[in-house]
C-alpha cells in the first residue's frame, strides 16, 4: 500500500514537472533543460540521502547495482528527458503526455519477462482504468480546437501563435517511451541489490550516470556557450523544473524499491491527470483543453485504487462468491512456471 501512495504522490509531482518543463521551453532549447534539470538531481537526492540517513547506503553499491541503476539513471534523465521535453516543445504537455502509454506497455511486458513479476486480474483492470483515464480526459470537445495537420505536419495555431507540429512531435513521444520504459526495469534490478533502505542512494547513483552523460553530450556537441547563454527566464523555469523531478524521482525510486514495477508504473499514469490540472493554471495559452477531466479521474484514481490493493486484502474484505475468487486468485504467469 506504502508503494502504491509513493508512487501517487510522484505522479503528482512529475505532473508539477512537466507543466513547468513546457513552460521552460517556450523560453530556452532542449539542450539547455538537460543541461540544468539532470544536474540539479545529484543535489536533490545528495540532499534527501543526508536527511533520510541513507548516505551511508552508498557503501553497499556493488558493481552490478551501479550498471543498473546508471543504465536506469541514463534512460530515463537523459534519453526519455531529451525527447519527452522535445516532444512537448513540438506539440504541448498536454498532448505529449496523454500519447505517452508506450512505455507503460514496454515495462509491464520487462516486469513479467525479466523481473518475474505476475499479473492479476486486479492489476489487468487496474491498468486497463489508469489507461484509459488519461485518454478520456482529453476525448471530448476541445477548449481551443487545433485541425489535423496538413501535409507538413503542422496543425492551426491557438491564439498565441503556438502551432502543434504533430509528425515530430509523436516521433518524440515515441522514443521517450523506449527511455522510460527500460529505466524502471533497469531501476528495479538495480535497487533489489541495495534493498529497501538504499533507494535514495541508489538515485543518487543514477544522477550521477545520468550528469556524466549529460557532460560529455554537451561538450561532444559543441554546446556549452549555448548552455551558458540561458535567458534567466528560461533558467527560473528549468531550475523549478529539476527541483520539483528530483522529488519526483525520489518518490519514485522509494516507490519501486517497496512495490513491483507492474503496480508503480500504471499509478503513475495518473500523472497525466494532474497535469491537466497544472497546465491549466500555468500554461493554459500554450495548451489544448477538453472538459472530460472528472469522468477521466473517478475512472483513473479507481484503477489505482485497484492497483494499489493485493488480492489477499480484496478478498479479505467479505465473503465473495467461489467464482469471484477463484477469477481474482489467478496469477499470470502461473506459479511454478
């Protein structure tokens, strides 16, 4: 249950991320946002570590820990951040966010081939409502209504001049979702080495990776006068932007060291509810709006509800027909194989 309430809360603060991200790049490129948002993780999680007495956990990072949690560490703050904050400077959070299922497919599909996670009719439904939530929050009519694109990809502009470039922007959706569909498999493996009291080390480990890497992709492009030319407002927004991630991913990361990754990743699907939300109050000439948000949360937050129960606990909570039990006791794949 601890699990499933982290990794609301992290949803909630990735939402908090990505609207002030958009805003961000409105004002300053994608290489910038990498080049300050990644950084001001090691300082987040250096932080969280000294308070929460984990800083000692570091000791205990093996070789095999380090490569996972680096590999997780680079997925995710480097290759899912680069293209998900392309993505949303080519046609908005809103719609970046809500195309973005992808990877949740990617991980659930990696928890059960490689971490040996099971599935349940619980979480079947469970994810199948998270999936679905996010998706009718943005179905009905539209506040500011954008055409399809024409031949060139680029839908009509809302009333700021913003014109959604959808091909490329769906292409980064795209390759954002291989990042952080990988980095929670690559995370977990990580952090099953380092055991429940290491999750905040463990990303400062990943941080770490992922800033090296940061480091020498600016420095291989030629960037760093570009980088040092940030607009201070563009440098205000990114830097909330990485304070708000790194709390984000410390959710995350304690999430996924105390609950299997076919529970933490469709709860924090809802992060494209809360983002509706954020967008709203932040960056509501800059987005696309419909009016199905209340339909799209009960149906969402009851998934996650569904999610964030074991089957023992459900069945527990009355005397359910033996057809009802024996349909949510069944495990895939079937213990024993």
């Amino acid at each position: 249950m601890l699990g499933g309430i982290l990794a609301l809360l992290a949803a909630a603060t990735f939402a908090l991320n990505s609207a002030t991200a958009r805003r961000a790049v409105l004002s300053g490129s994608v290489m910038q946002g990498i080049a300050i948002t990644v950084p001001l993780g090691i300082v987040g999680f250096l932080i969280g570590a000294l308070v929460f007495g984990q800083l000692g956990a570091l000791a205990n990072v093996t070789p095999k820990a380090a490569l996972w949690l680096s590999l997780g560490g680079i997925a995710h703050f480097v290759w899912g951040r680069f293209f998900i904050y392309r993505a949303q400077e080519m046609i908005g959070a809103n719609l970046a966010g809500t195309l973005q299922q992808f990877d949740l497919i990617i991980s659930l599909a990696l928890a059960v081939i490689v971490l040996g996670e099971v599935l349940t009719p619980l979480r079947i439904l469970g994810i199948a409502l998270v999936i679905v939530g996010p998706a009718l929050a943005f179905s009905g009519e539209q506040r500011r209504p954008i055409q399809k694109a024409g031949q060139d990809g680029v839908g009509e502009k809302t009333s700021d001049g913003f014109a959604p470039r959808y091909i490329e922007g769906y292409t980064c959706v795209g390759l954002s979702s291989i990042g952080y569909g990988l980095s929670p498999i690559f995370t977990s493996l990580g952090l099953r080495e380092l055991g429940p009291g290491g999750s905040l080390a463990g990303g400062l480990v990943a941080y770490t990776a992922a800033t090296l890497a940061v480091a020498a992709i600016v420095l291989a492009t030629g960037s760093v006068k570009h980088v040092r030319e940030t607009s201070p407002q563009a440098l205000r927004w990114f830097g909330f932007a990485g304070l708000s991630v790194s709390v984000s991913q410390m959710l995350r990361f304690a999430a996924l060291s105390l609950a299997p990754v076919t529970v933490v990743q469709p709860i924090q699907r809802l992060s494209k509810l809360f983002l509706f939300v954020f967008s709203w109050l932040m960056n509501r000439e800059h987005e696309v709006f419909n009016r199905q948000l209340i339909l799209a949360a009960a149906v969402s937050l009851f998934g996650a509800m569904l999610l964030s129960i074991s089957t023992d606990a459900f069945l527990g909570l009355m005397n359910w027909p033996d057809w009802l039990v024996s349909i949510v006791s069944w495990r895939w794949p079937a213990p024993g194989r």
